[in-house]
C-alpha cells in the first residue's frame, strides 16, 4: 500500500513537472545586432567619428610641425654650434612628448565620449528586453550575440522585433 501510495505521488510530481516545464518560454535576441541598427546608434557614431576627426586634425598639426621642426634642424646640425644643437634636440623631443601624451589622451577622450553617447542607448535597450519579458511571460531571454548561449532551439522565440517595436513606442 505504501509503494502504490508512494509510486503515485512520484507520478504526480513528474506530472506536474512536465506540464510545468511545457510553460516555461524562453527567448533570444541579438542584441549587438539590435544595437547597430538603431537610429540613436547610427547618431551617436556619427558624433563620435566627427569628434575622432577634430582630434586626427589636431595631431596631423603636431605632426607637421615635428617634421619641419626635425627637417630643419637636420639640415642645419653640422652648422651649428653645440648649445644650439642641444636645445633644439631637446625641444624636438619635448614636441614628440607632447604629440604622444596628446594621442594617449585623444583616445581616453574618445573612449570616453563613447560610453557617454552608448550608456543612454544600452539602458533603453535593457528596458525594452526587461518590458517584452514581463509582458510576454518569458523566463528569461538570452543575449545571442555574447556567444555565452551555446545553443537554443526553435522553441525559443527571437523577441528582436518585440524589442525593437518596444523601442520605437518609447521614442
């Protein structure tokens, strides 16, 4: 009797695991493909290469007055006494610090500049994939393009167009 009692109880629990199991919905999105595509994406990358060719101008300027500053005094060296020479070797290298130290900084700016103009775009992004979850009933919903799903079948459902009309309700 109590095996019988036992062995239905089991035969429940598998049951009502399966038929919960059946419920559960997952999904998936792309969502550096998603990213790319969107309008605010395409600005900000248009703001960030007009920034990176102020800063490109900037250094071809340094660069060229390194080279007439080295083409001058290559010219001249033999000619000239050793205190000059020394000075003018001196402020070559100082203006080769300088384009240096510029290049670093041009690039931390850019970095930076980057994350500002993506930070507002990725925050929406989540809000949308967090809004299509809860009002989908998904379980969860996985970034495809971080490769850190190894596989998911035709029964996950791609929600990019859930998000991406998600995305163009809030804008």
């Amino acid at each position: 009797m109590k095996s019988i009692k036992l062995l239905l109880v089991v035969a429940a629990i598998l049951l009502s695991s399966s038929a919960f199991a059946q419920d559960l919905k997952f999904g998936h999105v792309n969502i550096q493909k998603l990213v790319a595509e969107l309008p605010a994406k395409l600005e900000a990358d248009k703001t960030l290469q007009a920034e990176a060719q102020k800063l490109e101008q900037n250094l071809k300027v340094m660069n060229e007055e390194l080279e007439a500053k080295y083409t001058d005094y290559m010219e001249k060296r033999d000619s000239l006494p050793e205190l000059i020479r020394a000075t003018k070797e001196k402020e070559i290298q100082e203006i080769n610090n300088r384009l240096q130290q510029f290049q670093v900084m041009a690039q931390q700016d850019l970095q930076k500049k980057e994350g500002q103009l993506l930070q507002p775009i990725v925050e929406a992004v989540q809000k949308a994939i967090d809004e299509v979850g809860a009002e989908n009933g998904f379980i969860y919903i996985f970034d495809v393009s971080s490769r850190v799903v190894v596989y998911h079948s035709e029964k996950s459902t791609d929600v990019e167009e859930l998000v991406k009309a998600k995305l163009a309700a809030t804008n």
